[in-house]
C-alpha cells in the first residue's frame, strides 16, 4: 500500500530544491516523468530553462539523485554513483497530464 503518488513526491522534490537553489542559474524544475521501485520514486530536477527548453548552459553536473521514499514521503539524498544498480532496476512513470 502505498501512501504516496508520484504527482505528491513531484511536489516533495521540488520543494526540496527551491530551499537549497541558491544562487543556480536558472529557474528550479521537475521533469514529469520519472522511476519507481518498490520503495520510493526518483524525480529528475534541474532548471526548467534545460529540462523544458532544453538550454545546455543550465545543465546541472552533480552526482545527486533524489528519491522520496514511497511510505515516509521523506526526500532521500542519494550520491547516483553509489546507487547504480537500483536506479537501472527501477521502471518509468508516466506523468498524468
């Protein structure tokens, strides 16, 4: 049973990064599709100018993925390296337009 929709965990992790933006160039952003596994959904963020726009100069270079744990709805900081092997198991969501 699960106590969070990927819409809501959308909206955790962009939550997330607006508090930590700082001084990034461009506006904070979440795309609409994402992955899952059984515990929790990773939400790829950046700068919209990027994501949507597709603006190289506001590509973000880091090691960090975000995931929100399915039954906590807590956003997990995760170095992407480190968790390879989970990331390329999880399946992808569709975003519900």
């Amino acid at each position: 049973m699960d106590f969070l929709t990927y819409e809501e965990a959308k909206a955790k992790v962009l939550a997330h990064i607006v508090a930590r933006w700082g001084t990034t160039p461009g506006t904070p952003h979440v795309g609409d599709d994402g992955w899952e596994d059984d515990a929790g959904f990773l939400v790829p963020y950046g700068a919209r100018e990027f994501l949507v726009d597709g603006d190289d100069d506001f590509s973000l270079f880091n090691d960090v993925s975000l995931i929100v744990n399915r039954y906590t709805t807590l956003v997990e900081v995760h170095n992407t390296s480190q968790i390879l092997e989970r990331i390329n198991s999880m399946t992808a969501v569709a975003a519900k337009v």
